[in-house]
C-alpha cells in the first residue's frame, strides 16, 4: 500500500473542516487494506493532553507568544516520539489532526516569526516532518458559523465558564481571540506553501463536504502516486 508509513497532516482554520476530511481519508485508506493510526495536536498524549489544558482552558492574555509556542511544540514532540514515529515505524499511515503548520500560523499571527518556529520544530521532530500537509483555506467568519452551530447541538450542558461570540456556544482561549487575529491566521496558512520545509497544498475548503473530498483525495493520489 503506498500511503504505509506515510504521515499525512490535515490543517487550517479553526472550523476548516479537518475533522471530516481526516475521517474521510481514514476511511478510504482502511477500505484499500491499510492501517491508520489518528492523532490530535496539542494532545493525543497524556502529558501532551495535561500541556493542552494549560493552553485552551485559561485565558492566554498574561501568556508569553514564545511560551505559548514553545508550549505546542513540547506537547509536539511527546507526540511524535510516542505515537507518530512508532506507527510509522509499523508501516501505518499517521494522520494527525494539526500539526507545527499550526504553530507557524497561529503563534506567528502573535508575533512569532514563522521562520524561528521552523527552526523550533526541527528540534522537536527531528526529521519526523509530515510527507504531506493538506491546508484547508476558510475564511474565520465560515469557520466559526460552523463550529457555532455544532456547539449549539452539543455543548448547552458543558460550560467552562467563558462563552464565545456566538450564542449558546462555549469557546477555547484561542478561539477567544479577535476577528482580526484569525484573520492573520488565515494569512499565514496561505503563505506557508513558500515557506514550510515540506510539502503542502491548500484546498479551498469553504465549498461543501464531497467537493473538499475529491480534492483532498486527488492531492494524496498526486502525491504519492
Ligand atoms: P483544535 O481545535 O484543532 O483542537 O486546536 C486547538 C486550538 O489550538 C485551535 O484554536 C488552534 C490552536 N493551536 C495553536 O494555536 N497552535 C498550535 O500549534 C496548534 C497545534 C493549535
């Protein structure tokens, strides 16, 4: 199978629709006879989960940028030296739900430059860098109408004591920050193309499920064809 032992990444946005497309692949590559193995970034550990807490439970704003970034990057290289690199090693196709893409993104919207967080990364991974990063491209107003209505579905019980800009929803620190900032955000994904030391496509994902699919699924096949 040619995707064993690739590490395949999924990003953008919050709301950009990662969770469904990682599903959707994983589904695809199980049904071809391969092994997938999942991962979420900042977690996916139980260090990593207790370094996530810290990071979207309270509020950020007496936070240091270079503390916040370093802080992804520790729950990052716990991931990659328990999960990520053993299920490569098994032959399993990794995909990992954000990955130092994110970092670059959303540090680098705080005033991290990008190209320090690579250098960063480097120390965390080693050469654990994905084969291929899928960004997926929405604007922060599409992202967060989504994720406003799913919490509206599920969340009303569940209060962590802050509430985001729309009504019945709950949010984490970093979706508590402002317009503006994700809108940076958004920017940086798309510059990382040029700037990230391996490969990455963007994918328009503000169009609906299937037609992300066909491209996401079409940039895999390309990929390693
Ligand atoms: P999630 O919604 O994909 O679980 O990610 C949690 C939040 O953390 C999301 O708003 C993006 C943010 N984040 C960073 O700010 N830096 C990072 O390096 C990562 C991985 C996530």
């Amino acid at each position: 199978m040619k995707l064993a032992g690739k590490f395949l990444v999924v990003d953008g946005p919050d709301g950009s629709g990662k969770e469904t497309q990682i599903k959707r692949l994983a589904e695809w590559i199980t049904a071809q006879g391969g092994q997938c193995t999942r991962a979420r970034d900042p977690g996916g550990t139980v260090i990593g989960d207790r370094i996530r807490h810290v990071l979207l439970d309270f509020d950020l704003a007496t936070m240091d940028p270079r503390c916040e970034a370093l802080l992804f990057m520790a729950s990052r290289a716990q991931l990659v030296a328990e999960v990520v690199r053993p299920a490569l090693q098994k032959g399993h196709t990794v995909l990992c739900d954000r990955f130092i893409s994110a970092t670059c993104a959303y540090q680098g919207a705080i005033g991290v430059p990008p190209a320090e967080i690579i250098a960063l990364g480097r120390l965390a991974v080693g050469d654990t860098w994905p084969h291929l990063t899928i960004l997926l491209d929405v604007p922060p107003e599409t992202g967060f109408a989504r994720i406003g209505r799913k919490r509206h579905h599920v969340s009303s019980r569940r209060n962590v004591g802050q509430r985001s800009i729309f009504e019945g929803a709950t949010a984490d620190a970093m979706e508590r920050r402002p317009l503006e900032f994700h809108r940076r955000v958004r920017e940086l994904f798309q510059e990382l193309p040029a700037a990230y030391p391996a490969p990455v496509v963007l994918i328009d994902g503000e169009r609906d499920i299937d037609a992300v699919w066909e491209d996401v699924h079409k940039a895999v096949e390309r990929a390693f064809q």
